[in-house]
C-alpha cells in the first residue's frame, strides 16, 4: 500500500497511529519532531504525511511553511495531512498572520480522531493524489 510518514512528538500517538495504518498494510515511517521530519521525507520518500503542529524543536507550521520552499517542489503534490488538537480555524489564523498564506495542507483533523474516519480521510488523499476536492491546484500555493 502506501508509505505514509507519521510526524508527531507524542510516542503514544506514534504507536497508535502506526498499529492502525499498518492493520491497512500501509508501510508507517516515524519522526519525533518537525526537523527529523524533514529528514525522514527526504530518505524515504513517504505518499503522505500525518503532520502534527505542536511539537519541540521545529513545529508542524514551520514544517509547512518550509515545505512550500522551492527547494521541496518534489514533495508539493504529496497530500499532508494536519492532526492536531488544536482547532483548525486557530491554526489558520496563526499561520496567515506569521505567513501571509494560508497553511500548506490537503485536510486537517482535531484529535482525537476515530480510527475509521482517519482511515477514510488517508484514503480519500491518497487516491486523489493529494488534489484539494474543490481544485486541481495544490493548496500550498493559495
């Protein structure tokens, strides 16, 4: 199935998501912050990444802001999708206000999440190639 990158600083949120993906034969990479992220996207490549935005070290928004440097421009079609418990629309707002753009991601969920409903929203990404439902324009250049 697909590789999916999973980027959070909560191991416990690590495993659970990792067991669920892996029960749909999904192969599961993971970093512990924003930085590792980046690295682990460049050495492995993943189809998707679960991205949380509060994390140590480099947060998921500066994650997303750095991924729409053109020095990423291989990874701008591939589906991010935001878990945090932090509401959406505080999140677009702190994002606009620091960057001027809206926040670089094809779908966001407030944890927690059920398992299924997440299931159905990666799977959803990953078969539209990480297309917003309303565009074929990648939403990192909104």
């Amino acid at each position: 199935m697909a590789r999916i990158l999973i980027v959070d600083d909560d191991p416990d949120i690590r495993l659970a998501l990792g067991s669920i993906l892996r029960s749909r034969s999904h192969e599961v990479i993971e970093a512990r912050d924003g930085q590792e992220g980046l690295v682990k996207l460049r050495e492995e490549k993943p189809d998707l990444m679960l991205l949380d935005l509060l994390m140590p070290k480099m947060d998921g928004f500066a994650v997303a802001k750095e991924l729409q440097n053109s020095q990423w421009k291989e990874y701008h079609s591939m589906p991010v999708l935001i878990m945090s418990s932090v509401r959406e629309e505080a999140s677009q707002r702190r994002y606009e206000l620091e960057t001027g753009r809206r926040l670089g991601a094809n779908d966001y969920v407030e944890k927690p999440i059920e398992p299924f409903a997440l299931l159905e929203r990666i799977n959803k990404l990953l078969s539209k190639g990480g297309k917003d439902a309303e565009a074929n324009e990648d939403p990192r250049d909104r």
